[in-house]
C-alpha cells in the first residue's frame, strides 16, 4: 500500500515533469516558428558595423547639440542683453549734449530765408523779386494782398529817365513788387503829363527789358505835370475793379504839380479809401520842386527820395523806401 502510495505521487510527479516539459517544449516551437524573422535579426547583426557607427555618431553629434541648444539661451540671452543695452549706448550717445551753436546774428533782411520766385517770372526781374521779399518780411508784410499800381511823369523834363533806363528799372521793380502782393502780378501803368496819356497793365511774361521805351515811343508827346489827372485816373481803375481790395500807387514824378489846388483835391477825395500813395521823387531831395511833396500830409500818402540817378539806386534801397510804414 505504502508503494501503491507513492506510485501515484511518483505519476504524479512524473505527469508534473511531464506537464513541466510539456509547458517547456512549446516555448521552443515559437522560436523556431520565427525563422523567416532571422533576416530581420540577421540585417540587424550586419548592420552594426555599418549602422552603429552612425548611430554613435549621431548619437554623439546630438549631444553637442543639445549643449549648444542648452548654450544658446544663455548666448541669447546674453545677445538680448547686448541688443538691450545697445539702446542704452545709443541713448547715452545721442543724449550727450551737443556743441553749443555759435550765437544767431541780430535778423536782418539779408538773414531771412529767400522767397521763390514764380515759375513764369523772367530772369531779369528775379533780383529785384527776391528784394521785394526782403522788404516786405522786413516790414511785416508777409502774405500781404494789395492791387499794385505805377504812376509815371511824362513830362518834358523826363526825357532823360526813359532814355537811361530809369523808367524801364522802376517798371520792372514794380512787377516784381506785384509778383507778392498780386495774384495776378499785374501793374496798372498810368502814365501822365498834361492829361492823361496812356493806361497799360504790365505782367511778368510781357515787361521786356525795352517794353517802357516801347510803350513811351507810342504816346505822343511830352506835357506837363498834372498830379491830379493821374489820382483821378487810378481812382476811377481802382472804383472799377475793386474798390474793397487794398491798393499801393507807386507815383513817380520829377518835379511840383502844376496845380497844388488840383492835386489836393484829388488826394483828398482818395481818403478813407484802402488806397495807399507812394511818391517816388527823382532829382536833388533838397531842390524847390518838391516842396509839395516833403510839406505832403495827405491821408496815406509817403515820399521816397530815389535822388537824381534812381537807375542806381539798390532794389532794396527802393523797397525799404516805398514799403516802410505801409499798412494795408
């Protein structure tokens, strides 16, 4: 019974080591089942020479990369705060005071800033142009609108102004006078003796530098000097064009009127309008026929002494003596 008894433990112990080798044999069978995978095992046992040492190598270069990747913050960083501080530098510099500029010269007419002539303005009125603007900033009279008129005496006694040029050069400063104060740039020319003996309107584009002896040649003869003829006619342009528009009358003459009375009259009958006179008298200053015009006290009248050769006289010498004091 004893034997009988342990038999079974000894099958049972048999079946165990048999179930035990049983559950070990399959293990083996997958294993050789996988054969068609010992390519794969193969190309991986060849491919160590040739792989693993890029794999090293790769593997190696990354490492340096992920430092430099570990580096480049601080390197950025550092790139940031010189990008930053830059600034500072660049502030620092432009904040350090500048040189302190030498003392401005008192203004002066000459100092300011030139005015620019119109584009249709011909050469040879350019000087007298950029005169014009001098004196008019000089004065205060920048922007200033204003009708500009010319008053020329014809009388005997003109002869020689036409012929030297006088006239022709108080045409052309007059043009160019107009050329700031007028829109149009245009001068109502009077001109006068006895009567009255022609009424030309002048622009830049037509004043030649012979277009005064033009005009003078065809107006017939020589007269007297009747003041009042040439108010009268610029009162009656004026009243017609625009009488609410301020206007400058050059006036020039070389002697006295030959009616004080008349003239009077006239200038008088100008007052309270937006009319300013300028008399222009050419000859000695000091001589018996201007006595009128230094004893002149008229509502907006002024002379200006231009002397006995006013071909000579400076543009800016003509416009400081025809501008001053002029408030439109």
């Amino acid at each position: 019974e004893t034997t009988d008894a342990e038999a079974p433990e000894a099958d049972v112990a048999v079946a165990s080591e048999a179930a035990v080798t049983a559950d070990a044999t399959p293990e083996p069978a997958p294993e050789a089942q996988d054969e068609p995978a010992e390519p794969e095992a193969t190309a991986a046992t060849e491919a160590p020479a040739d792989a693993t040492e890029p794999e090293a190598a790769t593997d190696a270069e990354p490492a340096p990369a992920e430092t430099t990747d570990a580096e480049a913050p601080e390197a950025d960083a550092a790139t940031d705060a010189d990008d930053a501080s830059a600034p500072e530098a660049e502030t620092a510099t432009e904040s350090e005071p500048a040189p302190a500029p030498a003392p401005a010269a008192p203004a002066t007419p000459e100092a300011q800033p030139q005015p620019q002539p119109p584009t249709d303005l011909p050469p040879h009125l350019l000087d007298a142009h950029r005169a014009a603007g001098k004196a008019l900033a000089a004065e205060g009279l920048e922007g200033t609108r204003a009708k500009v008129y010319l008053v020329v005496d014809r009388s005997g006694s003109m002869r020689g102004y036409f012929k030297d040029g006088s006239v022709q050069r108080l045409a052309e400063q007059a043009v160019a006078l107009a050329a700031h104060l007028d829109e149009d740039a245009t001068v109502t020319t009077v001109f006068f003796s006895t009567d009255i003996d022609g009424v030309v309107d002048v622009t830049p584009a037509d004043l030649t530098p012979t277009r005064v002896e033009e005009i003078n040649a065809g107006l017939g003869r020589l007269g007297r000097t009747n003041y009042h003829r040439a108010v009268e006619e610029v009162l009656a342009h004026h009243e017609k064009a625009d009488p609410a528009r301020p206007a400058l009358v050059i006036f020039q003459t070389d002697g006295a009127p030959e009616s004080r009375t008349a003239a009077n009259q006239a200038l008088a009958e100008a007052a309270g309008r937006p009319v300013h006179w300028r008399f222009t008298a050419w000859g000695e200053a000091d001589g018996k026929a201007f006595d009128y015009l230094r004893k002149l006290t008229a509502d907006r009248t002024a002379t200006h002494f231009a002397g006995p050769a006013p071909a000579e006289t400076p543009h800016e010498e003509f416009y400081r003596g025809v501008l001053t004091g002029l408030k439109p």
